[in-house]
C-alpha cells in the first residue's frame, strides 16, 4: 500500500462529523506522485458502504476513528465523516480538528495494473483502489519529517512509520540520506538543494 498526504481542507467540524478533501487532483507531493482527476474508480468499503477512517494509517491507534463517504468532484477526492466520539482519543482528535492542530489528510491506495505513467520525473496516477484516508500530524515535507532525527538509525525508523517504506527500502534510504542530513554532504547547507537530493532518493524507493 502507498500514502499520499496533503493539507487538511475542511469544510466543517462539528459534534462528530467532519467534510473536507482527502486528495487533490494536480497536486505534485514530494515523492512526485500526482493524483489525475477521476483517479479514485474502486474503493475498499465496509458494509455501510463507507470507506475507514484512520488516523496516521493505524499506525499508532490500531483502530478506526470513524467512517467517510468518499466522492470525486472537479477539486479532489471530497468526503464526509462522522467521528466515533464514544472513544476518548477519537474526542482529542476531533478537538485539534476544530483548532486547526491536526490539518493534513493521507491516503492508503494501491496503484491498479496500468493505472500510473512516469513522465518528467513525475508519477501520475490515473487509477487507483483506495483502501482508507487518515488523518495524520505530519506534512509530506521531508524537511520537516527528519527535524528530530539523530542517527541513521532514527531515519530508517522514520522512513519505515512516517512513509510507510518497508524495511529494505527504510534502511535503503537511512544509508543513502545520512550523509546529507549529517552534513557530510557538502551541498548539505543548502535548503533547496536538500529537499531535491531527499525527494529524488523517494521517488527511487518508491518507484523500486
């Protein structure tokens, strides 16, 4: 399964209930895969006909925090929540919705056979099967995903629960990127210049 994460466009967040945009079409995330309009053909529903709603793709909390109507407009991929507010982190949850604490949406989708074309460095993605969408706390912004890392041991952890790389592909990336978070690359003092190394390094993995 691949995730892709962008903003939390929300529409509402009210006693339980949440609306906004999962995905949006064009948008190029920093493993340079772009969602095409109309992507979103097959969805893995449960028997309500409604897709799950996790947070942070249950890596931290095991179980759903709700359920969504997902639909495809113009924009993105809209949907429309309600929260399990019976459940005391479902309640925290909801709260930093409302403040504007939590503000990023992920995906979890496979690619369907022919559904991706790599053009420019870029991956579009023309037809996917969509497994959940998360809320998650970080941004797909590897700047900022590597801030609290200390060894190249702490980036193949990173890369393995924020990325959801698997482990030959974490330790692959821990080996490739530590230099240049630990400064040894000598081009590693340039903010531009180390966001392109890193996002290049994803879209390998990724697309290996």
């Amino acid at each position: 399964m691949d995730y892709l994460t962008t903003r939390f466009e929300v529409k509402a967040a009210d006693s339980g209930g949440v609306r906004g945009y999962a995905s949006i079409f064009g948008n190029v995330d920093l493993g340079g895969d772009v969602c095409m309009p109309n992507c979103f053909r097959e969805f893995d529903r449960n028997s309500e006909g409604k897709v799950l709603m996790m947070f942070g793709h249950g890596m931290t909390e095991k179980l759903p925090i709700g359920k969504a109507v997902v639909s495809q407009d113009a924009k993105g991929l809209a949907f429309d929540a309600e929260l399990v507010m019976d459940d005391p982190f479902v309640k925290r949850v909801h709260t930093h919705l409302k403040a504007r604490t939590l503000e990023k949406m992920s995906i979890g989708y496979d690619v369907l056979p022919g559904g991706s074309k790599m053009q420019d460095g870029k991956r579009f993605l023309t037809d996917l099967k969509l497994w959940e969408i998360s809320v998650v706390p970080w941004a797909m912004n590897p700047l900022a995903t590597i801030t609290g890392v200390k060894s190249r041991a702490d980036l193949e952890d990173a890369a393995r629960d924020l990325l959801g790389l698997s482990k030959s592909k974490a330790r692959r990336l821990a080996y490739a990127g530590w230099p240049i978070i630990n400064g040894d690359d000598t081009d590693s003092e340039n903010t531009e210049q180390l966001a392109g190394q890193l996002q290049t390094l994803f879209q390998t993995l990724r697309g290996n």
